[in-house]
C-alpha cells in the first residue's frame, strides 16, 4: 500500500466532511463519496454526473413515478 486513500469529499462538489455529511458509495471497486444534496442527482439525474463518475453516461436513472 503506497498511496493514502484521498480524502473524502463529495464527487460533485467537492465538499468534504467537515462541511457535508458524507455518504459512502462502493463503485467499480472504487470507495467514492457523496453528499446528501447530490445523492438525488446520483439516483435520479446519473447523466449530470457525467466527467465527474466514471461510466455514469451508462447509469440508469431510478424509474419511479410520483
Ligand atoms: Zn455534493
């Protein structure tokens, strides 16, 4: 192990911990981070995550109707 794990911090925003609540996200086996104000973005709105996420082009945005 040579490299520190990054810091946490949102993967839209960049805020980290000590602005933000972080939630923790397990992605092609990379532990990423997001807050509570882009965790919708992620579940509903994948594509604006685009050049932040990798492959979230291919994500599917949740199917829910209100
Ligand atoms: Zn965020």
């Amino acid at each position: 192990m040579s490299q520190e794990p990054s810091k946490p911090k949102c993967l839209a925003c960049d805020q980290d911990s000590t602005v933000t609540p972080l939630i923790a996200l397990e992605y092609q086996g990379e532990r990423l981070w997001i807050c509570p104000q882009h965790l919708p973005v992620l579940i509903h709105d994948p594509t604006k995550l685009v050049g932040r996420l990798a492959g979230a082009e291919d994500l599917k945005a949740a199917d829910h109707k209100d």
